[in-house]
C-alpha cells in the first residue's frame, strides 16, 4: 500500500477506536478488556460481584408500571456503554436489546437488570474473538426465535420470517464476499425448525402461506436458485440460541464452548505466549468465535 499511496506507517495495529488488538503469528484477538475496566469505573462497580450468566432464566422484564421510576440519563449512558461492548461480546446482546427497550422510563427494576450485565462481564473478561490466518474459510449461518418469549405484549415472529431475515443477510454477505473473489453459493443455513424447512421446499405447501406477507417469501426462490439450502439442526446444537433466550448457567455455558469448539475442528487456536500457566483447552473453551 506504501508504494501506491501516500502514507504514514504508525506502527502494528493494538488499540483503535476502544477495541484491543493481539496480533499474534496465526492469527489474532479483538477484545475491549480496557473499555470493561473503563466502563466499570464509571459507574462505580469495580468492586461488584460477578454473576456466572448475564440474566436469569426467568427474568420476567417488562414496563413495570408500579415500579420506582430512575433518572433515564443514567440508565441510558449504561446502555450506550453496553451497545458499544456487543461489538466484541455477543454474549451479552440478548440481554442488553431487552434492556433497551425501558429507556424512556427506566425503573429500579430494568436497572438491576442492567447491573446484572455488569457484574457478569467483570467475571468473564477472558472470552474474546479469535480471528485465524491462513486457514479454509466457511460460511455458515444459523437461525432461531423464542416463540412467545417477549414479556411485553407476549408476540412472536415466526420461524419463517427470521429465516427470511437471515437469508437477506447470507444474500448480502455473499456479495460483500464476491469482491474479495470468494464465491460462497449454496451457503447452509442451520434452522431447528421443520415447518419452516417443509414450506420453503416443498411447493405443496405453499398455499398454507397466503397470511404471511409476500415479501417473506423470496426465502423460496433462493433456496430454488441454490443460494442457499436450509439444513435440519437439532435445537441443542443450535448455536442461535444464544441470541434469542435465556439460560441457566449450565446451558449457557455451554452454548458458548460450543462455538468456540466448532472452530477448533478447523481452526488449530493456541494459547498467547506471554499467558503461561494457561491451559490451552481451557483457553479455547473461553473464546468467542
């Protein structure tokens, strides 16, 4: 890039816009350990106690009408700060899109919640993304939704239209990718549901779909022109889950070494140099992916 453009070399990449970079031979981390310490000083709870999950299984947010109204600039500045960690800890996206949610009229409640998240992130700073270099690249996407989990009005939004939703962002990707000359056609999409799978493919059951909106529908005509192919997974091993429920420590945790797991089979992740006495297992259980 030097001998093309005008530039000023500053040195390896390390620390850019709050996220931390690793850069180690094969491959590299991104994290934002700093910004957790930063963020914790702010609102005073580094000496919080850590939670193993970021909220309970049955967590039952809602408006709370009768509940103790608080001054929403805090809770908004905690939420902000929390948006901006989900760009390295996906772990924690759930919980804080719910949370966004009582923004205009935050109570005592929604700010223990938000709490909650906090002390969860102070005990687990280790989890990280990992990013390989030179390695076979595979595009994969997974699809799930909670049927009638949402407190607030008790809707739901079908399997099919969050494969619809996740098929236009497999569609984007896709072309994202084609500039970087790398063809990913016939992407599988792991979905846990079979009368999704039945009406996508099979054309008899089209005529059982005329509720549903008709933009939802293209999901059929990528699945024909081979775009992608929807595969059966069992809900187990669905790593989407993570994104739309809660868990008890036990299955979260799991979900988690799942996708850090699921790597390792392609990818060889070796512990950093300078974390001796670290078990390399351990540390590619705690990683992101």
């Amino acid at each position: 890039m030097k001998s093309k453009f005008e530039m000023l070399a500053m040195g390896e990449l390390s620390f850019f816009l709050g996220l931390q970079v690793n850069q180690k031979e094969d491959g590299f981390f991104i994290h934002q350990s700093k910004y957790v310490k930063d963020i914790l000083s702010r609102f005073k709870m580094e000496d919080c106690t850590p939670y193993d999950t970021p909220i309970p299984v049955n967590h039952k947010l809602n408006s709370d009408p009768d509940g103790k109204e608080l001054d929403c600039r805090l809770y908004r500045a905690m939420i902000g700060s929390l948006m901006y960690l989900t760009a390295s800890r996906p772990d924690i996206m759930f919980v804080v899109c719910i949370c966004s949610r009582f923004q205009a009229k935050p109570k005592e409640s929604h700010l223990i919640a938000v709490k909650r998240i906090f002390r969860y992130r102070k005990g687990k700073q280790r989890l990280r993304l990992w990013f390989p270099h030179g390695s076979n690249f595979e595009f994969n996407a997974y699809t799930d939704s909670d049927f009638g989990g949402c407190c607030l009005d008790r809707k739901s939004t079908t399997e099919y239209i969050v494969a619809a939703s996740c098929c236009s962002q497999i569609l984007w990707i896709q072309q994202q990718l084609r500039d970087y000359g790398l063809n990913f056609a016939g992407t599988p999409m792991f979905i846990d549901n079979n009368v999704t799978m039945s009406i996508t493919n099979n054309p008899v059951k089209h005529s059982k779909t005329k509720h549903i909106e008709i933009r939802y529908h293209f999901i059929r005509d990528c699945a024909y022109k081979k775009l992608n192919e929807l595969v059966k997974i069992h809900t187990d091993d669905n790593f989407a889950e993570l994104f739309t429920k809660a868990f008890d420590r036990t299955r979260f945790e799991i979900l988690i070494k799942m996708i850090a797991q699921s790597l390792s089979v392609h990818f060889t992740v070796h512990a950093p140099k300078n974390m001796q006495g670290v078990d390399e297992l351990r540390y590619v259980s705690d990683t992101i992916c």
